[in-house]
C-alpha cells in the first residue's frame, strides 16, 4: 500500500514537472465540454492550451493533480454544481503548479 502511494506521488511530480515547462509561456487554458450528468451534479471536461499555433490537450497530465480521468467521456472529471467548473479545474490546476490560483485564465470553447 506504501509502495503504491508513493508511485501516485512520483506520478504527480512527474506530471506536475511536464505542465510547469508546457505552461510557462500559457496563461489562458481553453475549456471544453464533454458531457453534462441529467443531475448537473458531475462534469466532464477537457482543458487545451495553444503553443506555437499548435493546440495541446493536457487532461492526462492534469488528472492526477486535479479530480481524475472520465475515460467513457475523454475528459476531467468535475463534481459539484453552482459554480463555473472549468474556473473550478482551471483555478485548482494553477493553485497546485504556481501556489496561485490565479495564476492561469480559462476560456470556454
């Protein structure tokens, strides 16, 4: 059990490693919908950034720094209603690479 939350770990810096030099000239995430529970209780949503004219999803490096993966979907899972859930992963992303939550801007697409 020890050995497997430290690989989780090691997972997380990795990723965290890779976004930090993907994102250092980002500052705007683009947000897209993939599916809306009937509840509205629980999202699926991808993030994108553009770099060089080239557009990037980066949901396999955020998932496991943010709520996880929607694989049936293809997306970030976002629980939670009465809020904006893109500003929501947007804003958590950027509070867990940059101690800044206000550090990246999101942009729905």
């Amino acid at each position: 059990m020890r050995e497997e939350k430290k690989m989780k770990q090691k997972e997380k810096e990795k990723n965290a490693e890779k976004l930090l030099a993907l994102l250092d000239k980002v500052n705007v995430i683009y947000c897209i919908p993939r599916h809306v529970s009937r509840s509205g209780m629980y999202r699926v949503i991808s993030l994108c950034v553009v770099i060089d004219g080239e557009i990037w999803t980066i949901d396999h490096w955020a998932a496991p720094l943010l709520e996880g993966y929607d694989k049936r979907h293809n997306g970030l899972k976002a629980h939670g209603c009465g809020m904006d859930a893109g500003s929501h992963l947007v804003h958590n992303l950027s509070c867990r690479l940059y101690n800044n939550g206000y550090r990246l801007k999101h942009k729905w697409i």
